[in-house]
C-alpha cells in the first residue's frame, strides 16, 4: 500500500482491444469467482472542502478521507491516502463494520493518528460506484486496476452523475519497475493524466 500511481482515462471503446493486447503479460484477479468487483465509496471533507482545493490546487501534498466497501467480499475499511511530493501514495485503512463509523471510537483515534483533521471536522460529500477489473503482471511487481460504469452522488447538491462512457485505469507499481502495460499504452498513444474519482 506504499506505491506510485500513474492514471489513465480511456474511451470504453478502447478498453477490449487494449485487454486483448495485454492478455499475454498479465493475469486477472478472481474474487468469489467473478473478473470485476462491485466497489461503493463515501469520501468526507470539511464543510469548506479542504481535501477537494488542494487537490484543486494542485498541491503535491495531499490526502483523501474515504470509506469503502467491497460488495463482493462484504467488507468495509475506513481508509486515509496520502500523496508526497516525490508522487508515491500511502494508504492506511482500519476494517469497519458499515459505511457509516463516524460514531464509532476506533474510526475517531484512526482518523485524529493517521490523517491531518478529526472525525468531526469531517461530513459526506460525494459517494460513487463501480465496477473493477484487477490484472498483475506476471512478474507481480505491478497492479493494474480498470474502472467502470462510474456513477457519483452528490450529498451536498443531490445530483447524480456517470461517466459509463469512460474508463479509468491506474497503473501501481512500486517505483520504476518494468511496466508491460505501460509500453502498450505508449503504443496505443494513450498518454497518462491527472483523475480523481472523488475530484471529479
């Protein structure tokens, strides 16, 4: 969970060529014997969004406050992801039982430990949902992740939105390792660029 991040967003047109071409180099993660996992996600920030204005900001320190839970495995982590300025991310995440933990003692010392504000600093902005492709390389010195059918609640204004048109792949490697995806991409001419599933 101490890793480099490079994103990539994709028409969905693109993404079958793209597994087809990759299939060789890379396996594909099973979980209760399906190829995509079911993904819901609440990010907090403070009434004044400081999380979302750095990020905006374009300030190579940051963090983001997220509870996630994994349908497929019906398991729920509170999770806090840091980014440094050499643009390696850290995650810390505690296991919760429900979405919901602002009440809960240890989610309260997690957050005032791990992250820069305390729990109640913290509310609901945005929650999404999707589905997710995992592939590893053979080498298994990098993880692939390949998102879909992204759809966005907003708690503040009420409005939804999807992006189902699109693909979001994030390539996790730790450091400069080879990265056979990343070849394939250049060849492709898909270039990497900044995306947040909670910025957006």
């Amino acid at each position: 969970m101490n890793r480099i991040d490079t994103k990539y967003v994709i028409p969905l047109t693109q993404l079958v060529p793209l597994l087809h071409s990759a299939a060789s180099d890379y396996f594909v993660q099973y979980t209760n014997g399906k190829r995509t996992a079911d993904y819901h996600t609440i990010y907090l920030d403070t009434d004044d969004h400081r999380m979302y204005n750095i990020h905006q900001a374009g300030r190579k320190i940051r963090q983001k406050i997220r509870v996630r839970h994994y349908l497929d495995t019906q398991t729920t982590f509170l999770e806090i992801k840091k980014k440094n300025n050499h643009g390696r991310t850290k995650k810390r995440r505690i296991e919760v039982p429900q979405m919901d933990c602002a009440e809960r003692e240890d989610c309260q010392r997690f957050i005032a430990a791990k992250s820069w504000f305390t729990m109640e600093q913290l509310k609901k902005h945005v929650e999404n949902r999707f589905e997710r492709i995992t592939l590893v390389n053979r080498a298994f010195t990098e993880r692939l992740t390949i998102d879909l059918c992204v759809q966005f609640h907003n708690y503040e204004t009420g409005r939804d939105a999807d992006i189902s048109h699109l693909v979001i792949i994030e390539l996790k490697r730790d450091g400069a390792t080879y990265s056979p995806m990343y070849n394939l991409l250049m060849r492709m001419h898909i270039h990497q660029g900044g995306f947040s599933k909670y910025c957006i």
